[in-house]
C-alpha cells in the first residue's frame, strides 16, 4: 500500500512568468497606510480592514491582501489556520501558483524555519483529500507552484531547512490520515501490516509481525482476547530504526483498532460509524517512524503496534471473563469496550521485557473522557516521567500538536482491583477520571525503570472542525508531536 503524496510543489524565491497571483499577508494598522494609495475608494469605504481572514483580492495585479488582524493579537497556531483553505484553493486553479510574501516582521516574531514548515504543511495538508472513494471523476488540471518570497534574505536558509522539513514530515502526516478515513472494510488488521511493511521498505527499517498462532505461542493474551469476535486475526508489528550513531532508544506504541463496536459492550449506534477511527495511535506511530527515519534522526526507535477488530460474536470475550496478559497479569474485563487498554497492555509489556527502551510512549484513542475533558483542542498526556513532561512540553510547543497534563496519582487505581483476577479493566465508581484510571491501568504493563508517557488522543485525532494546525476530519495527530520529541531525546 504505497504512501500517498500531495501533488503541490512549494520552494523558496520568486517565481517567474505571470500564472501566479501574489499573496501578501498584512496587519489591520498598516492597510491604509500602504494600501490607501492604491486602493483609495475601497480602503475609506472599509471593504477591506485586515482583519483576520478577510481578504481582498486586485485581479488586474493579480494580488491576494490577507488580512492578520492587530499586530500584537496575532497567535501563531490562528496564522496557520488561513493556509489551509489555499491548499485546498490551488488545486481548483488550472495551473496558476501562489506566491507568498514573508515580511521581515512575521519572520522575526515566530522565526522563518517554523513559519514556512507549518505553512507548508497547511498547504501540503490542505491540499491533501482522504475522500478517496468517490468515484466522480475530477477534471485534470494542472497544479501551479507555491513559493515563498522572503523580505528577509539572511532568512533563507532557515526557511529552507522548514520546507526540507515538511516536505517529509506533511507526507507521512497525510498518510496517517489517510489511513485513518478508510472504512473498517478497506483497511483491516492485515491491510496494517501491509501498509507498515511498505513504510519499512520504503525507509529501509526491519519489520516483524506476530499473527495468531506466533500471539498464541508468546501469550499476547489481550489482543488475542480483543479478537476473539471478529473473522479477522489479530496482530502486532514491531517495526526498527536503528541509525549508528544512536546513544538512546525510544519505543512508541499505538492502538490499533481498525473497528470498535463494543463488543458484547455494544456502543449506542448513533455514531459508530466514527469507529474506524480507532486506530489513529497506531497510524501515527508507523507514520512517525517513517518521517523519522526519513529525517536520519540520531535515534534509536520502536514502533510497535498492536491492532485487531472488536466485534460481537458467539466467540466474543464476555463482561466478567478472565484473560492473561503477556505479562503474566490475570485481567478481569468488565466492560469489553475498554479494549484498547487490553491491546496495549500486551504490546507495551512485550516492548518493555524484549526492547528495554530508554524512554516509551503510547498513542491511543483511549476513552470518551478525555474528549469530556479537553474537547478536540488537545492530547492528554499522563506520566510520572519529569524527562518526557519536559520533552514533550517542549516538542508540543515546536510541533503545534497541543498536549495537556492530567495527573497520574496511584489513588486512580485503587477501583482497579478485582475480586477474582490481579486487575479489571475499568473501575468500579462510575464514570469520573476515566482517562486517568485507563492511564493507571497501562502502567501496570510497563516495566518501572523505563522513562514512560501515555497520550490519549480520542479528542484530537478527529475533528468535524478546523482549528490551527489541525485540519477537520482525520488530523494525522501525533506525527509531528512525535518527529520533534524524537529530536528532544536523541539529545538528552
């Protein structure tokens, strides 16, 4: 399943000939003092203030003014978010580019590597449609270049190293998501291990796949148990990238439900449908490897994943059996629509014992709770580790995939405990910390002198909504936090 890739292409400098229109981004203070000249009657008229958003476009000078509102206003992540509608723009154009002007002020206020990597992406990203199914048929057209013209010519090296970067990092951003908008019967638990072995050769990383009979034998109960009630095996895939020079290692893993109904636990049917995207942890994980990879970072990584599908069946786990992890750990599964939790405790419990990785973390679109608690703005994060908090701090600020901090406090796990097995799934007292308890209870799979983070991300890895860096539907979330946080470790 070969890796899709947006068909712009987007370089530094001044284009040439006359099929472009120029963007120009400019602040409400300044319209009427550069534009009233030229513009007179619909600047006194108002037709055109700058504010954020609004544009005003000359088709004689073949100029597009974007408006960035008040100077001192002007939010980073708010910038990006008016590049992705010209992604999508460019595309219904027969051949004409766009070339965008970078003042020297914008350059200096977020720094040209970072400006033109984000806007890049929104481009790449915006020009990117996961409505791979339909069967209307697109006219051909061809599709103009997109450049970025600089006022600041000491910045160009900068910008440059920005769009190497998003070159790279947009392609397996835009993988995820595509993967991640397919329905449960185009991609399944094999189509997984299809898609990781083509990021493996394309990148060159090794690749090993556990299905039934191997999770059998080395007693990866939880997916096994997970499994059980569909027609479709159950797997987990470990892929390796192991560059020379690398002094740490990082193991990232991601939950791979390619369709969640409940199980014996069905879910309300009003919605369900969304399921398919329950799988975005682990579409990240491989993607994040590849662009990893594809960055040659100084690091050592593991990207494993465990995927399956949760459907009702005669064969199905029951609310009240009893499974044993790959740990050894006996779990009591009172609710079989808190799976995820049980393919990734046998995953994490397997890296940790065969991979013994410096620092772990686990993407998964985990519970309800976190959407309850952070709606789709950010990523829970969960971990007792001041090394991860930092790094991931840090790579949230520099990537723009947002993360919050909720507690990790043993309390949270005091209604894990059950009357006939080491653990059950889910607690006892109702509904409250949901996304904390799920935390404590992958904990229990992680060995204690690994450096260890959980990211639930059931609130950013979809959204019916733009926001920042995120594009409505699938976002490919994780990608980016997880390229920068590689390159945080891989210096500590």
């Amino acid at each position: 399943m070969k890796i899709e890739t947006s068909p712009l292409q987007i370089q530094i400098g001044a284009l040439k000939g006359n099929s472009f229109y120029k963007l120009i981004p400019i602040f409400s203070e300044d319209v009427k003092d550069e534009l009233s000249e030229k513009y007179p009657l619909q600047i006194s008229k108002k037709v055109f203030t700058g504010e954020i958003g609004q544009e005003f476009k000359d088709e004689t000078g073949q100029i597009i003014y974007l408006g960035l509102g008040e100077k001192e206003k002007l939010q980073f992540r708010k910038l990006i978010s008016l590049f992705f509608k010209f992604g999508e723009r460019i595309l219904k154009w027969d051949g004409m580019g766009l070339e965008i002007f970078i003042s020297k002020t914008i350059s200096k206020k977020f720094g040209a590597d970072n400006l033109v990597y984000q806007i890049a992406n929104a481009f790449h990203i915006g020009s990117y449609s996961v409505a791979s199914l339909q069967t209307k048929k697109k006219e051909k057209k061809a599709v103009g270049t997109v450049s970025f013209h600089l006022e600041d010519i000491s910045a160009v090296s900068l910008a440059n190293n920005g769009l190497s970067k998003s070159q790279i990092v947009s392609k397996h951003v835009n993988g995820a998501r595509y993967i991640a908008h397919l329905p449960a019967n185009y991609f399944t638990p094999d189509d997984f291990v299809s898609r990781a072995k083509e990021i493996a050769k394309e990148q060159k990383l090794t690749v090993k796949v556990w299905d039934e009979p191997q999770l059998k034998k080395e007693g990866l109960g939880g997916i096994l148990a997970v499994s059980r009630g569909s027609e479709l095996n159950g797997k987990m895939v470990v892929m390796e990238y192991k560059p020379a020079k690398a002094k740490k290692k990082f193991a990232i893993v991601g939950k791979g439900l390619t369709f969640d109904t409940g199980g014996i636990s069905l879910k309300p049917p009003g919605e369900m449908h969304e399921m398919k995207y329950d799988m975005c942890g682990a579409a990240a994980t491989i993607h994040a490897i590849g662009a990893i990879a594809a960055l040659k970072l100084p690091i050592h990584i593991i990207a494993a994943i465990g995927v399956a599908e949760n459907m009702p069946d005669g064969k199905a786990i029951k609310p009240g059996d009893v499974y044993t992890a790959y740990n050894g750990t006996t779990v009591e599964v009172q609710n079989t629509d808190a799976e995820g939790r049980l393919v990734l405790g046998d995953v994490l419990s397997y890296v940790s014992k065969n991979y013994k990785p410096d620092y772990m973390v686990d993407l998964a679109t985990l519970t309800g709770a976190v959407i309850i608690a952070l709606g789709h703005e950010a990523a829970a994060i969960l971990t007792k580790s001041d090394v991860l908090r930092d790094s991931l701090q840090k790579a949230s600020q520099s990537s723009e995939d947002r993360i919050w901090e909720l507690p990790l406090w043993d309390e949270y796990g005091e209604d894990l405990k059950s009357d006939i097995a080491d653990l059950k799934n889910i607690t006892g007292g109702g509904k409250g910390a949901g996304t904390i308890s799920a935390a404590v209870f992958l904990s229990k799979f992680v060995s204690e002198e690994i450096e260890w983070a959980h990211i639930d991300i059931a609130g950013a890895a979809w959204r019916k909504k733009a926001s920042g860096t995120q594009v409505s539907g699938p976002t490919g979330y994780g990608v980016r936090l997880l390229v920068d946080l590689a390159k945080e470790l891989a210096g500590k």
